[in-house]
C-alpha cells in the first residue's frame, strides 16, 4: 500500500514573514494527518533555513526546487545535493518542467541531477509531462517515457527504487485547467507498466504524483484515481487553506 503524498512547490515565492506565516498555519492543521500522509514543501535555496528551523518538531517534510549535478567544485551559482544534504533536505524536485521549458535543460541533464540526488541520500521527485502541441499531436505517451527513460537507461532500474515520479503536464501547470482525473490516471497507468517491464517492485511501490492547477476543489478526485499518490502543488501551496485541505484530501 503506497502512502499519498503531497508536495508544496513554492517555486520562486516568498520572503522570511510570508513564509513563517504560511507554515505556522499549516503546521499545526497537519498535525491530525501526521501517519496518513506524508507532506513536504520546497521553498527557494535562501529560505531553506529558515523553514528547516520552522518546521522543527513536525513531520512535514523540507524539499528543495533543484540541484546541481556537480560534486562540488568551480560552478558559480550552483547548489550541489551534498549542501542541500546538509541543509536538511529530504526531496529534490529534477527536470521541473519550467527548468526543462524554460531553461533549456535537457533529459540528460535531468538524468544527472537525478543520480546526484540519490547519491547524496536525497529523494528525488522526477518530473515528465508533454506540452500542449505534443498532446494535441498525440505525443504524451512518447515523451513521458522519453523523459522517464532517460533516467531509466542512465541509472538503471534500481535508481528508482524510493525516488518518485510527478506527471505535470505543462498545459495544466498554473493555467487553472488540470488534466481530468482520466487523463492523468493514463499517464500515471502507463508511467507505472513502464517501470513494471523492468521491475515489478517498483512499479508496486513509487508514489506517481500528478501536478498541474491541483487545488481544494479538485484533488480529491485526482487522488481517488488508483495510479495517483498524491500531488505536486504550486500555487495553491501558498494558500494555507487550499494546501491544508489538498493534504487531508491526499489523508482520507
Ligand atoms: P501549479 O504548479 O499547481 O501552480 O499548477 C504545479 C507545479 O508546477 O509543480
């Protein structure tokens, strides 16, 4: 039986006295699902800290929104998995498809983080999720398993073993227009037949998580499906009504 889970991705929001506001709301309101459901956020690299020391003595989990692949060594800018390691991060979010879109980040990049995170102990959260020309032209089967093989076929199978996978379909990420608990069951449905072709213990135990315009309203539904273990929420995470009640939905 796969416990739900349910990720706050803050992205590129927040300040010290917003943060510690949203968390000292929720903290205590998640209290009640502490063993029914596991809950994280992912706050941006300054903020680390400062969450870390507010979430101390909850069960709600400190994620962050990347990695660099790299060691350690001459990368300016760049924050390897071993800092974060220490930071006290639990989960890494890799191959976000606004890094992957936006960014230019490729497969292989993604594949790198990927191995970077585990090797640091972290858990990593790998996105996939087609756009809405490659879902209009039929293509979402194609490259969500070309996104997921990439990391297959670079790590092996084994790599996977207690990471997760989120499907975000771009068109639905902040739009307001998730996909329908049917489209992402599919996705989520063949995600996990690909991992089963190789091993059918992981494919039994990852958490597929579906992102894109989760909110209070729909996530029930989204989680009832039988391949969805819960979310990865971007804006409604910075509602702590909206997350509050995302998590005890992902908790019933
Ligand atoms: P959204 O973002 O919930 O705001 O659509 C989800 C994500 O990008 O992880």
């Amino acid at each position: 039986m796969r416990r739900k889970l349910v990720v706050g991705n803050w992205k590129m929001h927040g300040s010290p006295g917003r943060n510690r506001d949203l968390l000292e709301a929720i903290k205590p309101a998640l209290q009640s699902l502490e063993g029914r459901v596991e809950i994280a956020v992912c706050p941006s690299f300054p903020h680390l800290a400062d969450t870390r020391a507010i979430l101390a003595g909850s069960r709600i989990g400190l994620g962050a929104q990347n990695l660099f692949s790299f060691g350690e060594g001459a990368m300016t800018g760049e924050v390897s998995a071993s800092m974060l390691a220490d930071a006290g991060v639990g989960l890494v979010i890799v191959g976000h498809s606004e890094r992957r879109g936006r960014l230019g980040e490729t497969d292989a990049q993604t594949a790198d983080k990927f191995a970077a995170a585990r090797k640091a102990g972290l858990v990593p959260i790998l996105c996939v999720g087609e756009t809405r020309p490659e879902r209009d032209a039929g293509e979402t089967a194609a490259v969500v398993l070309r996104q997921l093989d990439a990391v297959i076929d670079n790590q092996g199978i084994a790599a996977l073993d207690k990471a997760v996978l989120a499907y975000e379909p771009v068109w639905a990420i902040g739009s307001g227009d998730p996909a329908t608990p049917e489209q992402a069951q599919a996705v989520h449905a063949l995600l996990r037949g690909r991992l089963k072709q190789r091993s059918g213990k992981i494919a039994d135990e990852i958490r597929i998580l579906y992102g894109g315009s989760v909110n209070a309203a729909n996530a029930g539904e989204l989680f009832a499906q039988p391949d969805i273990d819960g979310g990865l929420v971007g804006g409604a995470s910075l509602q702590a009504r909206e997350f509050i009640a995302i998590c005890a939905s992902a908790g019933s």
